[in-house]
C-alpha cells in the first residue's frame, strides 16, 4: 500500500517529494502530495522518515506476524499461553 499523507499535519514542504527514490508522488504546486504511483512504492520509509511534522505514515502490505506458529513450534509452553494472547492481539494491532 502506498504512503499515507495527513493533510490536516501536512505543510506542504516537498520533502517527501524530493526524498522518493521512485518518484511516487506528484508535484506539488501548492496542493498536499499525491501518490501518483502507488504501485512503485518500495515501502522503505525514506518519505516518513525525512517528513519534519510526521504527516506520513506507511501501511505496509502484510501484516507481521509476531507471534509464534503452532505448527513451526509446537503448542505452547505451561505459562505462555497469556503472553502469546497479548502478543497476538498486539500483532494484529500493528497493521489495520
């Protein structure tokens, strides 16, 4: 998925613009970014990282998975079974 931009934080700086090493966003002149092409988004945060009022914000594509697979490992261990419910429900919180 391509980035996010708050336009109500937004100053219309061109930072973004101008960091994009795949040129996603369209120019400016005034108006908040565009993602002019989503689909060469790379998600590597370059946008979010030099944006001065932290107006961009990546979702990325997959959800990470936090949280141990029964079948990779086995049921859990006496005394996990909370923690991998907190892990889960934290996992599950972290891409909307």
């Amino acid at each position: 998925m391509p980035p996010v931009i708050d336009e109500q934080v937004c100053t219309r700086c061109g930072i973004c613009y101008g960091i994009c090493p795949q040129d996603c966003f369209a120019p400016l002149a005034g108006n908040p970014p565009a993602v002019a092409y989503p689909g060469e988004c790379w998600h590597c945060g370059a946008c979010v990282m030099d944006c001065p009022v932290e107006a961009v914000h990546l979702q990325l594509p997959l959800q990470m998975h936090m949280v141990p697979s029964p079948a990779l490992y086995g049921p859990p261990k006496a005394g996990e079974e909370e923690l991998l419910k907190k892990a889960a429900a934290f996992s599950r919180s972290v891409v909307k």
